[in-house]
C-alpha cells in the first residue's frame, strides 16, 4: 500500500518542510469535525420540527389533541436518543485519529448519509410499527449506518499514520466486533419483518438498552481496557 | 467510586503517555461543546420558522393580517430569550469543567433532550395560554429541564478530576440551590396550572424577569464570589 | 466603574492563579462566536426552505411556475446579502475583542433576536413590497439590528479590559458613526414609508450598494486606518 | 497591488505589533470556515427535510406509498453528494489559505449563495427530469458554484500573502483547470438542454462518477502532485 503520506517529492529543506506543514493541514480532521457535528446537531433536533402545536377543533379537549402528538413525541426522543449513541461513537473514533485522508473524508461523508435518514426512519416507525414495510425500511437505515461503521473501523485501524497509537490486532478485532455486532442484530429484525414484526420491533427498541447495558458491563469488567470500554 | 481515569494499565513510560494522551483525548470537552452549540443555535432559531408570511384575503388589510403573526412571535421570543438564559448557564458551567466523562456526555445528551421541546412548549402556550393543559405541557419542560441541570451540577462537582478547580462544599452546595431553584417554582406553576391557570402563567412570566434581577442582586452583593454570581 | 475581573477576593498565590484561569475561561469568547456563527449560518439559509419546487397543474408550464418562486428566489437572496453582511460586522468587531463578560454576552444574544427576525422581514417584503406595513415591519428589524450594533460597540469600547487593544476617543467615535449611519437611514425610510413607500423601498436597496461604495472609497482613502475601513 | 497588509501606519514597536496582531485577527479563517461549515452541514441535511412520512390512504399499501417518497429520497442523495463534493473542494483550498481578507471573506459568501440553491436545483430535477427550463436551472445552479469556484482560485492564488505556501504558474494553472472544467461541462448540458433533454441528464448524472474517477487517475499518477491530486 503505497501512500501519499509518506512519499514527498524531493526538494530543499525548507520546501520539504513547508510541504510537509501544507499536507498536515490538508489532513488536519478539524473540520471533518466540525462538519459531522453540524450534521448531528440538525439530525438530533430535525424531529421537533414534526411536533407540531395541534388544532383544537370543535368538541375537541386540548388533552385529545396532544394524544396526537404523542407518535411525533416519541419518534423524536428515538432518534434523538439513537443520534446521541452514534454521535458518542463517533467522538470516541475520531479521538483515536490524528489525521484524515480523502478516503476517510469520503467514508464519514458517506457515514453521515444514511444517518441523515435516520429521523424519517424513527417516523415512519412510530407511525406504522406493525407494517413490515416500515420495520424494513428503519433496519435498513440501520444497517447502513452500521456497515459504515465497520468499513470507517476497518479503513482507519489499517492505516496506522491516521492513528496517533497504533492499535494491536487484538485491538482491532475486539473494535471490529463492537462495530459489526449491532449490524448483525439489525438485520436479523430486518429479516424478521415480515414473519414477526412484533419480534422485530421488540428487536429495535431492545437494541439502545442493550448498548447501555454492555457499557455498564464492560466497563466494571476486571482488565480495563479503556478504549474499548469507551469505544462501545 | 473507583475511577477509569486514575487507574491505567502497568506499561512501558512510552506507552503509559500515549495512553494517557488518548484518555485526554477522548475526554477533551471539545466536541461536547460543538454539539451543544449547534443544538442550542437551532433552538434559538426554531420558531422563526413559525412566523411566516401572512397570506391576504379579501378584505383584510395586511395589519390585520399581521396581528395573526404575533402569537407565533411572541413565541419566537420567549423560546429565545428562555434559550439564551440555558446556553449562559451551559456556558458557565463548562467553564469549570476539564474533561468530560462518559456519564457527563450523555447526561449532557439528555439535557439538550428536554431543552428541544423548549420550543414546541412555547409554541403551545402562545397559542392556548389559559389551557391548564399548555400550561402542564410547559411547565414539565422546563421542570426536566433544570432536573438535568441539577443532576449535571451533583455529577461534576462530584468528580474534581472532571473539574478545573476543586469546589469546597459551600460553593456547591450554592451552586446547587440556584439550579433546584427555578425547578420548584415552575413545579409550582406546574401544580397550579389546573386551579390558578392566570397565577401559573405569571410565574412562568416572571422567572426570567426574576433571573436577570437576581443576577444584578448577586452582583452587587458585598462578598463577591464570581463562580456563583456568574452561575445563575 | 468598579470591575469584577480586577477585584479577585485575597487568597494564596496558586488560589489566585486558578481563579484567575477560571475567569479567564468564564470571559472566553470562543462559544459566544460558536453559538453566533450557528445562528448566522441558519439565518442565511432559512429562507431557502421557503424555495419550494412549484406544483404544475394543468395548462400550466413549468417555466411559469418558476416565475411563482421568484418573489421567494428574491427575497433569499437579499437576506442571504443582508446576513452576511452583518455577520461580516460581527466577526470585524469580535476581532477586537479579547474577553466578554455577561453583559457583552447578552448583548450579544439581544442582537442575534431582530437578526433572526430579518429572513421574515425580507420575506414579508419581497411579496407585498408596495405596502407601507410591510415596508415598516423590515424597517423596524433593520432599526433593531443597528441599534444592537450601536449598544455593543458603546458597550465593547467603554470596557479597554474587553478589548485587545484600547481604542482612543476617535476611533470609538469614528466606529459608532459606522455603526448609527445606517440606523438612521433605516429610520427614515421607516418613517417615509406611509408617505412615499416607493422612495422608502429604494432606500432599502440603496443601502447595501451604498456599503459596498463605502468599503471602497474607505479602503482607497489616503489615511489607512484598517480597523475602521474593515469596522464598515 | 498595494496591499493594506503590508502598509501599517508608522507608530512605536509595541503598537506597531498590537496593531499586526490585531490585523491577524482581522484576517483569521476560522470564523470563515465556521460559518461556511454550518451552511454545508445545513445544506447537507436540507433535502431530509423534504422526505416526509408518507400518508396511508384507502386502498394503498406502505410499499406504494413509499414509492412515492422516492424522488425525493433520489434529490436528497443526490445533493448530499454534491455538497459533500463541493465541501471537500472548500476543505482543500482553504487548507492553503492563511489568512483570509475582504475580499476573500466576501467571495466566499457569494460562493455560499448559489450552493444553498443545489438543494432546490436536485429537488427540481428529481422532480421533472426531462424538463428543459428544470435541466437549466440546475445546470445554471452548477454553473454559478463553478464559477464562484475558478474566482476564489484566482483571487486567492494571486495574492501570496493569503497562502501558506506560494504556487508557481503550472501549478496555480493545474488548479484553475481543475476548476473550469466541471463549468464548461455544466455549461454543455445547460446548453444542450431544450435539444436534447435526455443527453443533458446524462451529463449532470456522468460528473460525479467522472470526479471519483479523475481522482482515482490523478492520485495514481506517477508524479505525484499532492496538492493538486487533492484539490479535484
């Protein structure tokens, strides 16, 4: 794997230097941050925008007219809560990465896409929870979302000039199953959606619990490896 | 209460530094911060989104037309003026605060949650301002809303390796009152809703007046403690 | 002016250095420049949202109901104009800031309110942009906006503490004289709007030419005072 | 070309530094990457907005239902793309630029304005792709960025003490070549729009895989230009 990085053209000192200085800020992750914070701000807020001030109407008690927007309320606080976890996520990752190349700045690019689709996902649930069609299209975002973890993982930890440590192989493979185990899960509920859509269902609402749950566990686990613990 | 922080694992002095840079990475406030701001510009900005355009029918002068609009501007700012006093306070309290650990990222998290519905529960109390339901709906936003601060308070102040300087108990203790505060008076307003709907809309009405007077009263008190005068 | 950043209450040397830092980060600008750049950044692309894709009906071209966006294509553009305008102000005046203080603070935030309001204003105007409410409405937030722009910099240029460097009684006087020029000239077409409001909407699209005009007579002057020419 | 910059007015050593210090500040980027930062992630997630949960009426399954939702969902990736193409574009120029001045900062605000339309442009085009006048407004959306792109290279590339590091002639030429070319494509297709329609589409739907491809040829190129190979 030849890499740009370390193959600067031959020149004077001071030209070598001043390139090097120019590549740096070309792979400074500043504003990749920036941008995917950006991002997670408008994902994590978009939903409010649904709740919506209901009419009162004829015969109608304000209380009827708030139960209506109670699905709206509760597709809100989902994605809100699910944005939250992958945002979480992402901040432990880039705390591992010291520099971004044009790979890694596409694949958080192409990370942010199916996040984007997350609130209309957690919508369209909390409309619809028993159409398998519904169920389908939220796991799909899912596993999206957790594919791009795996490939952003796998591409990072095998480039050890982004990292500021490198990391072991058992490192990355404990990372890697962090990243793919949640995918897996969702497809099982994606499966499952037609046969069982209450089982799917149950999937995804078990499946932020379970996060929270594994942290606890891992984290009071005996040897603290604390980039895994953090990097749940 | 055993601590990640204090407790690395035995390693060659190399390695034990670069670990600990990763921990300092991974609790630099930085990006909490990001996410947060970007929460609360859209907050602030929400409800311009309300006040749109009156459209003008036969016979109805464009005044007339605006009049309709100022419910949704009132709103607007109220949710504003309300926003910004959350952000001081936010501002503030991360100005004591070093590193973040997982418990105050997603305590963080689950702060901005309620703080989201901010707007909506202006919304609805601009528009249905003798409902003693509007006036529940907003009262218990705001109630959550300084729970989560008071719990943020408690954590942080807790933990002096999360903090820049160590808190004795009397500033704490300070601190805590005038977060607790604002939460009993709104869960007043918040009780008396269904029997005094006129008296829970004037203590809603007089909080932030009372906040920037408490604020000019703190700030002119003999003994000045600038932590707590700037923490209302 | 008895000031809190020069009274610290007597204690040991280190306690007085970590109060100090403390203060110092209570008085750091970075998340006041943070929130304002977010909400900047929302105002200038708020009314693209009002830029709907046009419906075509029958008998209708698409051509034609581009024409019905125009008047929302018009107004986003002068707001997009307007708000980088000022954010151009802003981000001038902040770089002769060092510290805010809670008043500055809140001043600030008192300026982003008629700021949020000035995608309506435009919005109310590009669509009845005869009419003197409409005319009076944008008026009144161009009013606000200048007098914000005024109070802060009375405000900033009164406290040298504020300031990186202190700017004598010229310089302040020659910066609030940009600062109320365009004020006053709102005023007046605020107040013609009823008599004339044809002249008062030229004065209205006269005046960002006019602060284009004036950065370059200013920067082609002889006496190169730059923070002035680039205080416009 | 005089330049302010190099002309400050004679005063004492100490002033004359404050004063450099004080011009620093007045050209720092990092207000201008903040604010462009929050247009991008706005611009970004903008078209989310437009997919909406799909309403279930008599006799009409979630699945057509969803079918529905498709052109926008085809709009909304299609921007995202482009916008995270144009981000890493403004993420790579403004890797060479160090200092920013008017010019530059209003130059990027007018670059700004015709990327918040690329939203309104993908949604019109996913909406009547074989429309003539939808294929223009589009093309001339891409064109304007174009544009606005080849004018801030020029601008910025002529004046060495915006740069890190200055460029000589071959490569400021690389650079402007890289940016005219996507123009003169778009240009083609807007012009090729009312006579042929089809091949028009084709062309906007080609330069995305073209870029990733040209990429891909200019990173394995032998003489490895890194600066260029990064500026696509």
């Amino acid at each position: 794997m030849p890499d740009d990085w370390e193959v600067p053209v031959a020149r004077t000192r001071e030209e070598v230097d001043a390139h090097r200085a120019t590549l740096e800020r070309l792979h400074d992750p500043a504003r990749v941050l920036a941008l995917s914070d950006g991002v997670f701000a408008i994902i994590i807020t978009l939903l409010v925008l649904e709740v919506h001030v209901p009419e009162l109407t004829q015969g109608h008690s304000l209380r009827e007219a708030l139960r209506e927007v109670r699905p709206s309320l509760t597709a809100f606080a989902v994605s809100f809560i699910l944005a939250g976890m992958y945002w979480v996520g992402h901040r432990d990752l880039f705390a591992l990465i010291r520099r971004t190349d044009r790979g890694l700045v596409w694949l958080n690019i192409l990370y942010l896409l199916p996040l984007c689709l997350l609130p209309f996902g957690a919508s369209l649930l909390g409309r619809y929870d028993q159409e398998p069609v519904a169920l389908r299209v939220y796991g799909l975002v899912l596993i999206l979302i957790a594919a791009m973890r795996v490939i952003i993982w796998l591409y990072a930890t095998n480039r050890p000039h982004l990292l500021w440590e490198r990391l072991d192989s058992r490192q990355r493979r404990a990372g890697l199953a962090l990243n793919l185990f949640p995918g897996l899960v969702y497809l099982l509920a994606f499966l499952l959606a037609r046969a069982a859509p209450g089982l799917s269902l149950m999937i995804y609402a078990a499946m932020p619990l379970l996060y929270f749950l594994s942290i606890t566990i891992l984290r009071s686990g005996r040897r603290r490896d604390e980039e895994y613990a953090d990097f749940t």
